[in-house]
C-alpha cells in the first residue's frame, strides 16, 4: 500500500494526443485508482523518436532536451506506449552521451520513466483491476515493449484478472506487426505481407477484440483487418483495464 502518494507525470505520446485521447484519459483513471497524484504537463511534445529513427539526431535532441526539462521535476514519468517509453528511457542517455549539461539530467530521467502497465504492476505492486469486460481477448506484443523494456507478463496478468475476460494467445504473438515506426514507409510492401501474416493470426484466435500496448501497433493492425472485413474490436490495453470501452468507438470502427 502507497504511504505517499506520488507525483506522476502522464507522456501522452503523439497519436494518443491525436487519434485515441481516450487513452490517456483510461491511464489517468488507472493511475490514479491506484494511488496516485496525476498531472499532464502542458509543455510536453513529441519524445524526438521518430527523428531519432532517421538519423536526424539533432532534432532528436532538441526535442528531447524539452522533454527532460518538463518531465524531471514529477517522481515518475509514465507511458501508455512501449515505442515512446524505450525511447525516453533506454535512449535518452546515449543522445546526451557528448553534452555534460544534459547526460546527467536525461540519466535522471530514464531511470524514472515507466511504461503504464508495468508501473503499475512491478512498481506499484497492483495485480488486479475493478473493472469487467465481456469479451475473448487476444494481445498483441509490440516490440519495444517487449524487448527493451520487458512487457509480456503484466498485461496478461491485469487482464486475467477481470471478470468477463477470455484470453485466447494469438499464434506468434511476439513478431512485429509491420509498423515500425517509419519502417512502414520505408518499406510498404514488407510491412503489409507483415501485417496480413498478423491479421491471420488474430482471426485464428476467434477472439472478438484485440489488445496492444502501442497505438501504431494498434493503427497498423486495426487498418488492415479493416480492409480485409475482420469484425474484430481494436483497443489499447489501458481502455480495457480502465472500464472505458464504452466511451468511444474502437478504433477501425465507423460509428
């Protein structure tokens, strides 16, 4: 049980901020049941990854000198988005590796930034949720959440958790759904072949809704089982443990 309670800072991410506000909103509600002070700083922008991706470290760095100066201060930064969170926290120290004002401050920093789900399950100690879903449930393991920063077991366990839910494992759930970042630019045909040997997977499961913890994954995927006519509901994992499906369409829906 949390003695204090303590100051979280909420990184939003880009196309939470832009396409699924209501996943931050879900991360809100679940950091907040659990304990904590929430705030989300206004100044925050994009963490500088997909300039980091393409070579373009000095906009990388410009981007994320911002982010170090506005998130310090909070004793927790945290992310409902794997991709974002290795960026912040595995990442950001390397890009500062020639500048002393700021290697310091971006070391300070990785160490406290967190993933959502992990935080509240390895830092937090939370092994249960209140809310229910009625559904059979499939998760996606995005990559970067997975291999740097460790996320497979925790989702799982908060989900199993919950009165409703089936969770039925998708056949190779841990390969790359084709996103990538910019890698699903650079290399359109690759990406699709990718993301269709997925979509496949997904179907096999017969699960009625999808999961993720990364909302490109959750982009990618959702369009192509779009095209293909697959009726499957596409949420990030905070909306479901959060309660708050019903606050608007899934995403790849046409309400």
């Amino acid at each position: 049980m949390l003695q204090t309670r303590p100051r979280v800072a909420l990184f939003v991410t880009c196309l939470v901020d832009l396409y699924r506000p209501n996943v931050g909103f879900s991360a809100i509600a679940l950091l907040e049941e659990a304990g904590c002070l929430v705030e989300v700083p206004d100044a925050q922008t994009c963490c500088g990854q997909p300039a980091y991706n393409t070579g373009d470290r000095a906009t990388a760095q410009d981007l994320a000198r911002g982010v170090v100066d506005t998130f310090l201060p909070y004793d927790y930064t945290v992310v409902p988005s794997g991709s974002c969170g290795g960026m912040i926290s595995h990442h950001y120290p390397g890009l500062f590796a020639d500048d002393p004002q700021y290697r310091g401050r971006a070391e300070a920093l990785a160490a406290k930034t967190h993933e959502l789900v992990s935080f509240l399950t390895d830092t937090l100690g939370l092994d249960a949720v209140k809310a229910r879903y009625d559904g059979v449930i499939t998760y996606h393991d995005s990559c970067s959440g997975l291999r740097e920063l460790g996320v497979k077991a925790q989702p799982r366990k908060l989900l199993r958790s919950m009165p409703g839910v089936t969770l039925k494992e998708m056949p190779d759930a841990e390969i790359c759904c084709g996103f990538g970042g910019t890698f699903c630019v650079k290399y359109p045909d690759i990406s699709t072949r990718m993301v269709t040997d997925k979509t496949r997977s997904i179907a096999s499961t017969g699960a009625d809704t999808l999961l993720a913890g990364d909302m490109g994954c959750l982009l990618n995927m959702a369009g192509r089982l779009k095209r293909e006519g697959t009726p499957v509901k596409v949420r990030h994992v905070a909306e479901v443990l959060a309660g708050r499906t019903g606050e608007a369409p899934a995403i790849g829906d046409t309400e």
